[in-house]
C-alpha cells in the first residue's frame, strides 16, 4: 500500500515533469531535464530513459552515468536488465545489480558503482517501448511507494512519448510508440466472413491526452461516480433473481460484491488521481498491477480473483468513458478487439454493433466462436501480439477467409477488400436462391440438412438458410449467457418461442452439457485436473438429477402437443442412457399426474460423443431411439487431443483415414440396428468435410447456419456414389489426412468448395 510520502512523491514528480513540458525546448533538452529532475525527486545516483527502436533499446538521456554513452550505448532487445524490464513489462527492484545473470556490462556507461536498479517499462496500450531506470550507489531494495512514483511518471512519460509531446526528437522517428504502420497479423478463423471497419477495445485504455488530470479533486469525484456505478451494478446482479441461486453461487456474486466494494481497490484507485494521474489512468495502472500479478501468480483460485479484479477495472474504465453498456458509443462499424471474450460478453455487445471481431487468444471452438458465428459475425482469434499494436479507433480489415488481420491498411488494400466483400454477397446471394431446393444429390440421394441452434436468435436461420429442423438446440447456452441460473419458466418460454418458430420442423434439444469448458459464472465447479475427461454433461445430470429433472419439466411443458426429441451428451455407457431414460419417464409421470397435456410423441436420443458409446451402437437398438455423433467432441477424445488447447486442437484431421473409418464403422452399425443417426458437430458444415461424410454413409447433417447453403450447393453438384468409391481408396492409405487429395477428386468433379 503506498503511503503519504509516495503519493506525495508522486504528486511533486508530476507537477515538476509538467514544468519541463510546458517550459518548452529542444526535445532532448527537455528529457535530459526530466532525468535530473527524476534523480534528484527520488535521491537517485542515475535516472536513464532507454527508448526502443527497432531491434535495440537505446539510452536517449541520462543523469548519473557518462553522458558519452547517449545515443551509444544500445542494447540488443532482451539484452541486460533493460531488456529483462522490456520483456516482461514489469517492474525489476534489485539490490545488488551487477549480480542478477541478465545484467549486461557496458563500460562506456560507468555503471559499475551503481548497486541498487529500479527499472519500470515505458507502456502505453499494451505496447513497452522504452524503460525508465534509477540507480543508486548503496546497496537496497527500492520502497514501494518509490516504484509506484517511478511506474506514475513511466506512464506519463509513454503518453508523452506517444502523444508527440517531445516533437521530432532527432532520432527518435523510428521510436514506436504508438502502433502507425500497415501491419498484417495471421491468426485462425473463427467464424467466417469479412470486415473491414475501425478499432474498438475491449479492454480500453485511458484515451491519449488523458493521463494526467488538470484537477484532482475533480478527478476524484469522478471516479467516485463511476465507482458507484459498478457496484450499484454488482448489487443489482446479487439482487436479480435470486430464488434459484444455490449458496455456492451466491458465494460467488457476494465475492465480486465484496471486490466492488474492496476498501484496497479503492485506496489503490485514489491513490492515484490524488497523485495527479485522471481517473482513467490511475485504473489503468491498477489494472496493469492486477495484470502481472495474474501472470505471476500460479494458484488457480488466486488468479481466478485477480482475474475478476481485472474485469471490474475494465468496466470501471468503461463507466469512465460513460459506456456501461459493452458497446454502447461503439462507431457504427467496430470491429472489436479483445484478448478472451465470453459468450456472454459478445451477446452484450450485440451483432447489430459489431463488424467483427479479433482475439489474441481464443479457440475455434470456444463458446464465443460458436455465439460469433450463430450471430454470422466474422471472428478471427489466435492473434499473437494484437493488443499491443492497436489503438483505439485504428482502421482494420478483418479476413476471416484467411485468418489474417491487416491493421492500418493502405488504401489499395481497402479497396481490394470491399471489391471481395461485393463478391462475397453476390455468393451469398446465390446461395440464399437454393434455400428452398430439396438437397438431392446427383445420383439421387435425398440429403436432410438441419441446423445447430443454441439461442432464440438462431431460430431465424431455419427460414433464412433454407434448413429443414434444428438437429442440435444447445441448451447449456440460455444458461451460459444469463447472470443467473435461469428459471424454470423462463426455460420453458425458450423451448416453447424455439419450437413456435421451428413449426412442422423437428428440434432436437440437447440436455444440458455443462461442465468441460463450458462453465456457469454463477455455479462454483471444482477444480478438476482434466475437465474435458471430467464430471460433465450427463454425468452431472446423473448425479445431480434435480437440474436436469426441471429441464425436462421445462421441455414436456414447451412441447405439450408437440414433437418432442431430446438428446444426451457425453453418454458413455448403455446404463447412463437408460438412467437418463427414467428420468424423462418420471416427469412425464409428474405431467400426466397433474393433469397437463403432454407432449403428442416423445423421443429419446444419444449424443454420440464417447468412444465407448459409439463402439457400443448394437447394444442400444430399442433403448435409444435416434443417435447423432458430435464430432467435435468425438474427435477430441478419438484423437487424445483437447479441443480447447490451441497447441493441438488444429493438429488432427477428421479426414484421417481411421478417423473416417470409425465414424463409418458408427454409421453402419446404426443402420444395421435401425437407428436414425445424424452427425452435428461443426465439420459437417463444410463442404469438403460434409462430402466426406456423405460418402462414408451420412445422411442427415446438422450445422451451423452459415454453413447450409455451401454444404447444398455441394450436394446438388455431387454423385455421392462417386465420392464414396474414391473415398474408399483413399481410406487404405497411411496418410495422416485425405485432404489434399480429397481437394483434387472435388476440384476434377467441378464440386465448390
Ligand atoms: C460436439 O461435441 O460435436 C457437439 C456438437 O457438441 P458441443 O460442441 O456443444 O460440445
Ligand atoms: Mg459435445
């Protein structure tokens, strides 16, 4: 915690740089100043600005060491405790410097005397460009009240660095503080489609030009509004429907509570306008402290906190900037940029305000990815190095045929894009013409094509992309996007609004499949080493019958009349499925028992997303009446491969000959048990993937929307009995994958891809 000395440290600090900036002057003069004014607030032998340019960090002003050594000495980036500092953008406190094993000696600095070294990153928008240090003769640690100070006028002097402030320092052009150039990113595509419009930060950043307030008291004021905002919100959430949050996840908003309102937090906050930083800046720097505290840490539990302190500075931020609502002020054609995002938060945002959006991290098959695409809202992620070369409001093209990102893009590359962006419709458009075509393939072979849903919002697509029923309705998303554990009721108003849209077509409504990666802000989980493997989806249903047994309740009711299909995920064993089976038995019984009507027929099915489920087809002829293999689980557990890792989630291929085998090992063994089976994972909404599918036997596919019209246009165009022999020769083979040669054989026959 600082004291009054540090903030009033600080204050002086930052009243005296303020002097040297308005007193004018040559731009080296002007930080030669700021150097000697920095060693001798803080009783320091040497104060050294070290700026980035290119590969180097290079001294630009020193007090304390030889002046010769301005502009000379250069250390390589990583070189040093400079670059140690730059690297980690974190702040380095050593008392006996020339002994750490990263310290790099430079004779022509004169630095051997110099013991102590505090050296703190020159940052700005994720982006270190510099590093601020001091020195001292005698051997200590630096206070933290004196890292605070230092870190205060680091931030300061990034912005100044950035904002121009120093003009044409001579030399200091190719100092990159502030992203500017025409730069292309790769990443993985998430959701297709293409975009081209201007940056919008999820995390935002202090705007330039206010990092240091004119008036403290006013500052304070301000950010004491704001901060009643956010936990006037935190109340609110803790107060919102609470009849059905079990104590654990009460637990869970009372600690966010308890966090908004953290005497700490607070102190922190005003700790730093009191110091003569605006509002916005002082939260930026405690974010910054929450941020390498969480890269620090390792404990899970801990990291969980800091990581929730880091969304209420985030949203605080937001109130700063007079945006609560994720979003809100957005410009009309925002792409946003994030470094994780949650489906909740995306939906928050809204596709109507988003061209699209780019993640640093992220993973294809993330439930934002599949929230992004249910919204048809182009999402490249995977992008290393984003948010340190973006600014808000920069111009960029996000490709998500490519997976690239050009930020800053020059006009000719603009204008390349828009002409692909026409033709892109012109596709779609064509496409959308076969809507109400029946899929029948070259050769005669009637194709049902169905849709994966999991929000209201996508009942739409069923008209819009031509589809004849929802395969796969996801549940668990109604739950993964509420603050609360939603109501009975409000369930039931769900499936009901579903099936009204649906109308004389089928839905097949998955139970919920929680647990995995698929986590409940609201209900605690515990910690598991594997989760994927973990207690999940029906295993939790199972062991916990009372979720599930009101779920079931919810769809008897929305379907009085009606068809009714429910599926499981994750079944592993026949008994699983047979338990699961009484359950939907019981609430029927408790329908039938009160008198209501129920649902005209009822079936019971299985996600095929096991193994041992799938090696175990025969076995469920007359207990399950419908199956329908999810590939993307599947697939993970058949190739020991976590879907959620991007290390390995993209290192398989469905189209591996063994792969392949097995599912059309599942597909006849269902047949041969006549039990109707679909496929629903996301590969059977791509073209290529879907031909391969169709050739080993698969006839009823259930994808996302956008993936309808280009799997029918494929189909329309194919022989599937053609498919299906040159398929089976490229089975034989040992290759790790057919793709490339299943390419060619679509390429010959005339297929679009
Ligand atoms: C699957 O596993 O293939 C599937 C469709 O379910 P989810 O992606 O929701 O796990
Ligand atoms: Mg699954």
């Amino acid at each position: 915690m600082p004291g009054a000395a540090s903030l009033g440290g600080s204050r002086v600090l930052l009243r005296k740089l303020r002097e040297i900036m308005e007193a004018g002057g040559e731009a080296q003069q002007r930080l030669d100043r700021l150097v000697t004014m920095i060693a001798s607030t803080m009783v320091a032998d040497v104060c050294s600005i070290y700026l980035t340019r290119g590969a180097v960090h290079e001294l630009f002003a020193t007090q304390g060491l030889k002046a010769e050594a301005v502009h000379r000495t250069r250390l390589r980036l990583g070189e040093g405790l400079v670059g140690l500092v730059a690297e980690t953008a974190q702040p380095l406190n050593i008392a006996n410097a020339p002994q750490h094993e990263r310290f790099s000696y430079r004779p022509e600095t004169g630095e051997d005397p110099f013991s102590s070294f505090l050296g703190v990153p020159i940052v700005r928008s994720e982006r270190t460009f510099g590093v601020l240090v001091v020195q001292n003769r005698v051997s200590r640690t630096y206070g933290e009240d004196e890292v605070e100070a230092l870190q205060t006028i680091a931030m300061v002097l990034a912005e100044m660095v950035a904002s121009g402030a120093f003009g044409h320092l001579s030399g200091i052009a190719d100092v990159e503080a502030r992203a500017s150039r025409p730069e292309i990113l790769k990443g993985k595509v998430f959701a297709e489609g293409l975009a081209i419009g201007v940056v919008l930060l999820h995390e935002p950043h202090a705007p330039l030009g206010r990092v240091i307030a004119d008036d403290p008291v006013k500052e304070e004021a301000r950010l004491e509004a704001a901060l009643a905002k956010v936990r006037a919100w935190a109340v609110e959430m803790m107060e919102g429907d609470q009849s059905r949050i079990s104590g654990a996840s009460r637990e869970v908003i009372e600690t966010y509570l308890s966090m908004a309102t953290d005497p700490a937090w607070e102190l922190k906050l005003k700790n730093g306008v009191r110091a003569g930083l605006s509002a916005e800046a002082a939260v930026e720097r405690v974010r910054g402290e929450h941020r390498a505290k969480f890269n620090a840490v390792r404990d899970p539990k801990l990291r969980d906190l800091i990581h929730d302190f880091e969304d209420l500075d985030n949203r605080l931020l937001r109130t700063l900037a007079g945006n609560d609502e994720l979003g809100a002020g957005a410009p009309a054609d925002a792409i946003l940029i994030a470094r994780e995002l949650g489906p909740a938060e995306l939906l928050d945002y809204g596709a109507e305000r988003l061209r699209g959006i780019a993640l640093e991290g992220g993973s294809s098959t993330s439930h934002a990815a599949i929230v992004a695409r249910a919204l048809g809202v182009p999402m490249v992620g995977v992008l290393q190095g984003l948010l340190s070369r973006v600014e808000a409001g920069d111009p960029v093209i996000l490709d998500g045929e490519s997976g690239e990102v050009r930020l800053r893009p020059q006009s000719e590359v603009v204008s390349a894009y828009r002409h692909r962006i026409e033709m892109r419709s012109a596709r779609a458009a064509a496409l959308a013409r076969l809507r109400d075509k029946p899929a029948i393939s070259q050769d005669g072979l009637r194709i049902t094509l169905l849709l994966n849903a999991g929000l209201a919002l996508d009942a739409h697509h069923l008209d819009e992309a031509g589809a004849e029923g929802i395969g796969l309705f996801r549940t668990e998303f109604q739950f993964m996007v509420s603050e609360t554990l939603p109501r009975l009721e409000s369930q039931t108003e769900l499936y009901r609004d579903v099936l009204d849209a649906a109308g004389e077509r089928p839905v097949t409504f998955r139970t919920l499949d929680l647990g995995g990666d698929k986590v409940l802000p609201y209900m605690q989980a515990e910690r598991e080493e594997n989760p994927a493997l973990g207690w999940r989806a029906i295993r939790i249903g199972l062991d916990r019958p009372a979720l599930l047994r009101y779920q079931l309740r919810a769809l008897i009711t929305a379907a009085a009349g009606r068809r009714l299909r429910v599926m499981f995920p994750l079944v592993a064993t026949v008994d699983e499925f047979d338990a699961a089976r009484v359950l939907v038995d019981r609430e029927l019984a408790w329908a039938r028992d009160r008198g209501r009507e129920a649902p005209k027929t009822v079936e019971v099915g299985i996600m095929v997303e096991a193994p041992s489920i799938a090696c175990s087809v025969p076995d469920l002829a007359g207990r399950a009446d419908f199956l329908s293999i999810g590939t993307n689980d599947l697939m993970q557990y058949f190739f020991a491969a976590d879907r959620g890792n991007q290390r390995v989630s993209e290192r398989y291929d469905i189209l591996n000959p063994a792969a392949l085998r097995f599912l059309q090992r599942v597909c006849e063994d269902a047949r041969a048990a006549s039990l109707p089976l679909s496929i629903c994972g996301e590969a059977a909404g791509r073209p290529l993937e879907a031909l391969a599918l169709l050739a080993i036997g698969f006839r009823r596919l259930s994808m996302p929307a956008s993936g309808v019209g280009a799997v029918k246009q494929l189909i329309l165009a194919a022989d599937i009995g053609e498919a299906r022999e040159a398929i089976e020769a490229m089975m034989r083979s040992s290759t790790s994958s057919i793709r490339f040669e299943l390419v060619s054989f679509a390429e010959k026959n005339g297929l679009i891809l």
